[in-house]
C-alpha cells in the first residue's frame, strides 16, 4: 500500500503525467495528487483528465504538506526545482527526482540542500520520444526496472520509496550514482545518440523510399532537443565511454566490408545475433 497521503510531482509532461495516473491507478483512494508544470496547459490537462487532484501555478503552493515531492522535469531543471520545492516543504518530506542522470545532480543537490533534507534519485528505465501528457500511461512501470539511487536519504526514506515504486508495479535497484550513469550510457543513451545519427545520414532525396527497419532504428531520434541536449551534457562521461566502444565495434564492420569475402561478415552478424538473443 502506498503510504504517502499527499503527493507533488513537479513537472506534468509524459513521465510526471504517467506518475500521476500509476498513483491513481494503483494507489490508495485517500492518495491525494498535486500537480505544478511552468506550462499551464500542461496542469490544466492533468487536472481535467482526473490525473492529478490539484494543480497550482508556482512550486511553493503545490509542495506545501506533501509527503513525497517528485521533480519530473528535464534533467537541467531537477536541481532549481527541488532547491526551491525544499523551501517551503514541510519537514520530513521525501524528495526524489526521476532524472535519467545522476552524478551531477546528487553531487550538487548534496551541496545544496539544507541538513537534513532526504533525497533519492528515481530513474525509471520506462519512456517515450512524446513529451505531452496526453501520452501518459497509468502501468507505464509495470515490469520496468526503477534506479533508485541513494543521494542524502536515510535508509528507512529509500525503503519507502522502494515500496512506493514497486506498489506501482516496478522493479527496483538500489545503486550508486555513478554506475547508474555508466549504465544508461551503453542502455539509453547511446542508443538515443546512434538513432540520431543515423536519422541524420539518411539523403533526403532519398527520403520517401525509407523501410520499416530504417522507421523502426530511428523512432527514438524524435526525442526533443531540450530534453536530450541536458542529458548528453550531464552525462558526457559515461556517453563518451560507451560511445569509444561502439566505434570499435563499427571499425571492425567497417574492416570487415573492407576484406574479400564474408567470412567477417557472417561473424559479426552472428555475435550481434548471440547478444540480441541474450536480451529476450
């Protein structure tokens, strides 16, 4: 059971909008939910849809009371967010943010946050190239893995939200942030930069006659500039590792294309169809 009575989540796009509805959907009835988004129509919609209970314009009146406070912004708003959510939070609040980086915000938020102030990162591993939450999804966690990283939470804080995200249907593992972000970069990240790449070698002249492997290995270049720029720039360490070893990897297809005959080739097919088959 979901013990939080009142809840504010910060930021009402996709995943803050499938938080609300996973709340209402697997919660408590008591379960009451606050929504704020710098976009009003954001809240407006939430609000009508019977997501969320409340909406408010500033960040002051929606955090007030709450138990648990969840920044669903883009990664280069987390900090503001919850810097400014913690001066008006009642005490003992749970703060977590849903942040797909983790070491610059824990490391920061650590350094800001006044004594006391619990915190923990919640990286769902759950997303969509849509934005708006009209796109929500209320079992978007279902079976999903939830990073759950420590920041300055007690124990008992991270066992809550253990509970809570797991009441929502998620997987959970508790790790550092630092290896959170070595992870996502080879999982998420990289992937997200090869799908843009990618979008981006395609000749136009040559656009309309695209198959469904071309559609398939690129859905995710539509994720939006402002949502993906902060998460490279935060995260450039562990891209940049995964990133040395992709390249590797493309220069022995590139050698192998190179040579006379295919033995190479069928290779490198075959180790790609050992790991992709390790997945299911």
């Amino acid at each position: 059971m979901i013990t939080f009575q009142k809840i504010a989540i910060l930021g009402m796009g996709f995943m803050g909008a499938s938080l609300a509805s996973s709340v209402r959907r697997f919660g408590s009835l008591g379960v009451q939910i606050r929504g704020y988004d710098p976009l009003e129509g954001r809240s407006a919609w939430s609000q009508s849809a019977g997501i969320v209970d409340q909406v408010f314009s500033n960040i002051a009146d929606t955090v007030e009371g709450a138990d648990l406070i969840v920044s669903a912004a883009p990664v280069d708003h987390i900090v503001s967010t919850l810097l400014e959510a913690s001066l008006y939070a009642k005490p003992g609040a749970i703060f977590t943010d849903m942040g797909s980086t983790r070491e610059r915000i824990e490391t920061t938020l650590g350094k800001e946050f006044s004594t006391g102030v619990s915190h923990a990162g919640s990286h769902p591993m759950a997303g969509s190239e849509k934005t708006g939450p009209e796109s929500n999804k209320d079992i978007l966690f279902v079976g999903k893995w939830v990073f759950l990283t420590p920041g300055t939470a007690s124990i008992p804080a991270l066992d809550t939200l253990e509970n809570f995200w797991k009441q929502l249907g998620a997987n959970v593992a508790r790790i550092g942030a630092k290896e959170h972000d070595s992870i996502v970069a080879y999982t998420s990240h990289l992937p997200h930069l090869a799908a843009f790449a990618l979008a981006q070698t395609l000749p136009q002249k040559w656009e309309d006659f695209v198959a469904g492997g071309f559609r398939d290995t690129t859905r995710i270049a539509s994720g939006l500039s402002e949502i993906w720029t902060p998460i490279f720039d935060t995260n450039r360490p562990g891209v940049l590792e995964a990133l040395d070893q992709y390249l590797v990897i493309l220069q022995k297809w590139r050698n192998a294309l190179g040579e006379a005959g295919t033995q190479a080739i069928e290779g490198l097919v075959r180790k790609a169809n050992e790991s992709r088959q390790r997945l299911n």
